[in-house]
C-alpha cells in the first residue's frame, strides 16, 4: 500500500503533542508530583536546565516518528474521520504504550502514581494525535 504522507498533518500533531506535555508536566498541573515520583526533585535547577535542550530534542525528534507512524497505521487502517483517528490512537496506546510503560515501571519498581502521569499523558497525546492525522488526510 502506497501511503500518501500528509506532512501539515505530521507537524500539527508534532506541535498539539508537544503543548500537551508542555502543560501536562508544568506546575499548572503534574511537575510537582513528577518530580518527587521520579527523584529529580533534589535535583538543582541548573543541571535540569542543562539537560533541557538535550531532551527536548529527543522529545520533538521522537514525536516526528510517532507522528508518522500514526500515518501510516492511519492510512492502513482506514481511519480518515476525527473519532476514527482518536480511536486508532487509543488503541495504539493501550496496546503499546501502556504495556510497555506499564512492564518497566514494575521491573523499575517505579510507582503507580508516576505511571498514571507518564502513561496518561501518552493517552493524551495519541488520542489527540491519531484525530488529527486521520482527519486531515
């Protein structure tokens, strides 16, 4: 099957999952508690802040693959209207995202409440990734 990329599409589903964690882990709702959960609480400003661009990267560069395997698993599937997306990427999710995420917290001895954080914000973000790539195709 020949998949016709719709890159708009890519980059605004880049954008929409990016400003979700934005605000998903700022102070406005769970950086506090992910800080704890996570150790880095303790950990100085400075040093975050180093980190920060590092990480964006592999954040914006891994949100461009996610969003185009979203294509093609979109295309695949048939998914073309805004509900049909947003349940491709619920699916997508529970069956990838959530058991993955779910398996190494508990090999990581990791808590409940850091894997409901990490793993709602992939809700989140699939849902409303997979409703915008279907629906602009």
């Amino acid at each position: 099957m020949d998949v016709e990329v719709n890159f708009i599409a890519m980059l605004v589903a880049v954008a929409a999952s990016m400003v979700i964690g934005g605000i998903w882990y700022s102070p406005l709702l769970f950086a506090d508690v992910w800080l704890k959960e996570t150790g880095l609480a303790s950990v100085s400003k400075e040093k975050m802040k180093a980190a920060a661009g590092k990480a964006m990267l592999i954040t914006f560069l891994s949100e461009i693959v996610k969003s185009y395997v979203l294509t093609q698993v979109a295309a695949y599937a048939g998914s073309t209207t805004l509900l049909e997306g947003a349940t491709l990427g619920f699916w997508l999710w529970l069956g990838f995202v959530a058991t993955v995420i779910g398996t190494l917290y508990a090999f990581g001895q990791k808590s409940l409440k850091l894997f409901f954080i990490d793993a709602g914000h992939e809700l989140i973000a699939f849902v409303v990734m997979g409703a915008i790539i279907a629906s602009m195709t």
